[in-house]
C-alpha cells in the first residue's frame, strides 16, 4: 500500500492565523464572513480541530486565499512543487492588484 498522509492540522491554523491577521481580521471577523463559530475558528487556528473541506472552503473564501496555500504543509513536496511557482506569481500579482485598488480608492 501506499503512503498515508495526514492533515497538519496545527500548521494549517498557524496559515489561517497569519493570514487572517494580515488581513487586519479578528477571529469574530472572520467567524462573521465565513459562517464558522468564533469558538471553531479558535479551534481551528490552535490546530485543535480539524476542519471538513466544506469548512476550509469557507474559511479560504473569506480569507481570498486559495486552500493550497493554507494546506501546503501537508502536501508532499512533489505535488506542490510543480504548482509553487505559478501559486505564488498568482498569489502576488492578486495582492498586487488588491494593493492597487486600495490605492485608487483614495
């Protein structure tokens, strides 16, 4: 059989930490504009819970953030290598523009 993998559940809260709190998002906030529970967002961002997709889904809609980039820790490197440098051009050039819309707006 082959190899099983995981889930790295406390890596993939520390990336919806960090990402919520680039974003300038409080857990209530982010609990807010992805339906989760403040509690379950706390529990998710201390890797003490483990999320169904449905629920990274949210959280990644909410965030702007693809689930690859929240996941990576738990891919094997193979599989997210062939996509790392096109994921990041992406995701920088997406922060770029969001960058340059903030900018207009003032």
């Amino acid at each position: 059989m082959g190899q099983v993998n995981f889930v790295d559940y406390k890596a993939l809260g520390d990336r919806i930490r960090y990402r919520r709190r680039s974003l300038g998002y409080t857990q209530e906030q982010l609990s807010k504009k992805s339906g989760i529970s403040l509690s379950y967002v706390g529990l998710i961002e201390r890797g003490d819970r483990s999320a169904s997709i449905g629920t990274l889904v949210a959280l990644a809609n909410a965030l702007e953030i693809s689930t690859d980039i929240l996941l990576q820790d738990s891919l094997n490197e193979s599989v997210f290598s062939v996509n790392d440098d096109y994921i990041a051009k992406n995701y920088i050039l997406k922060e770029m523009r969001k960058l340059l819309y903030l900018e207009d707006e003032k």
